[in-house]
C-alpha cells in the first residue's frame, strides 16, 4: 500500500521541516519530493503536512506516520539484506556529539548492532570542533555532530537554531557580565554563544567549563548560569531563557553526517553507510520537536 520510496521522502520532510532540504538529502528535484508526499497522502487518505511559503509542519496524522513508515522501511531493508545475502563486515570508528548523550541515539545503534553483528562498532563521544579535527585526522569513519550553517559540508540531518537555557527560578542581572556555562574549545556552541555576546557588546564571564554535558547540566540546573544549546535538545529540568532578558540571537547550527576519506571512496556498501541510513532514517527520534 505505501511505496518505500514515498516513506523514506516523508520521513526526509518530517525530520526537516524542509522540501528544499530534503531534496537535498535525497538528491531529488524539489517538484519530485512534492509529488512523493502528494502521492503518499492520498494513499493514506489523510494530509500529513500542513506547509505554507514559510514553515512546513507535521499534521497529527503525519506525527502517526512517521512511527509507520520507520517500522516500515526497517522491515523493507530487513528483508533486502536477508534475500541479497548482503553481510557487513569490519570495523567503523563512528564519533557522535556530546549533544546526543540523553538522546535515543542508543536505541538506533543497539539496532544496527543486531543488524550487523560483525560489524566491528567503536564509538567516540567529543566535542563537535573536536569530531571534526579526529574525521580530517583519519581517525573516525563517521562523525554525526554539529556545523555551522555556512559550512557547506556532510550529509544535513537536521537544522535547528540555538538558544539560551537556564534554570527556571534563574534570574539574569542586566548590570552585571552574563554567567555563561560551555564547553571547552573547540565547542562550536561556546563559539557562536562568545561571538553574539561580542557583536552586542554584552559583558559576559565564565561560570562553568566542562567537556561533559552531563556537567553543564549540572551546573545549569544548579543555577550557575545559561548555556547556549539546540532548541530541539533541551535536557529534562531546564528552560528556555525568556526573550525578555535581552540575551542576544545566537542563530542556527545543522546537525550532519560526515565521512572519512576511506569511506566516500567505498559507496554506497560500506558499514559507514549504513550506519548513516539508519541515523537519517530514525534522526526524528534524537529530538524532541520544539517549535517555540
């Protein structure tokens, strides 16, 4: 009844909120991802997307359809590798963010694992900047992690905007330097959060530095201070910091795949490459859908 082709183009919306971009991902023309949706929701009947010339959003009904069409595909690719007798084998140095630690990224590597038992996993937990220097470096196959908007590499998974998070009950003195909580250099939040304090000449002072996000979370709970951080990952016990405070805009990040030199030499049959298809395919659930 659903078309794989359809679903994995709904999911590429969904995790989006873009037909450009998920054009991209695809490598479709935009006029083809609109007809994949058009076509998948008149076989379900239902509208999936309410869109408009700025924002594309989930309908209900597509919020139902996307636990479908992951279920779906993932019994699809189940069955094509048991019937191609296509077996991965060897070793893949995946690195992911410190940004994924409380996410279900678990749960998509736990799969792939029972997927591919004799794929040989080795996962790196760092720093964003620092993913980036170890993938140049030879050392990662695959790095799944922040970039700045304007870098025009790796594979988008998803975009978001970053935004100061603090305690609840946390109140900002406008007379004084802004208490920030970051990670060390190379984080690529520190940098943007440093570089829009300075554009808007705001005093700023570091309450609280680690290489963990389980201690800025910590710290930010305890009411340190405020940390910049995605809009779509905001950890259970902190909050948005109200506009009204007057912190800065600190803009957009994309969260991105990106291979090793080996690895886009091999195509499409390699281990990073299917680790990465299941990431695209399950990116919706390392986010909550903040849209505030």
């Amino acid at each position: 009844m659903y078309d794989p082709g359809q679903l994995r183009t709904f999911l590429a919306v969904a995790q989006t909120l873009s037909f450009t971009q998920a054009a991209r991902r695809l490598g479709l023309r935009q006029s083809t991802v609109s007809q994949h949706v058009r076509r998948l929701e008149d076989a379900a009947g239902r509208t999936l997307f309410t869109r408009d010339t700025h924002s594309v959003e989930l309908t209900e009904d597509g919020e139902a359809m996307l636990g479908f069409a992951r279920r779906i595909l993932a019994v699809h690719e189940q069955a094509a590798a048991f019937f191609t007798g296509t077996r991965l084998r060897g070793r893949l140095r995946f690195g992911a963010s410190e940004d994924f630690v409380l996410t279900r990224l678990t749960e998509i590597l736990e799969s792939f694992r029972h997927q591919h038992p004799e794929v040989d996993l080795e996962l790196t937990v760092e720093l964003s900047g620092t993913l980036h220097e170890q993938l140049a470096a030879g050392k990662l196959d695959l790095v799944l992690a922040k970039r700045r908007p304007e870098d025009p590499h790796g594979e988008s998974v998803w975009h978001d905007r970053l935004v100061w998070i603090g305690a609840e009950r946390l109140r900002i003195d406008p007379e004084r330097p802004v208490p920030l909580i970051v990670f060390p250099p190379p984080g690529i939040s520190r940098a943007m959060a440093l570089e829009a304090l300075e554009r808007h000449g705001r005093a700023w002072r570091i309450a609280c530095t680690s290489g963990s996000l389980n201690g800025l979370i910590a710290a930010a709970r305890a009411g340190l201070g405020v940390m910049a951080h995605s809009r779509g990952l905001i950890p259970p016990g902190l909050v948005r910091v109200p506009d009204r405070v007057g912190l800065p805009e600190l803009g957009s990040v994309d969260f991105v795949l990106l291979y090793g030199s080996a690895e886009r030499g091999r195509g499409k049959g390699g281990p990073a490459r299917a680790l990465a298809e299941a990431i695209l395919a399950g990116a919706d659930r390392l986010h909550r859908a903040s849209r505030a």
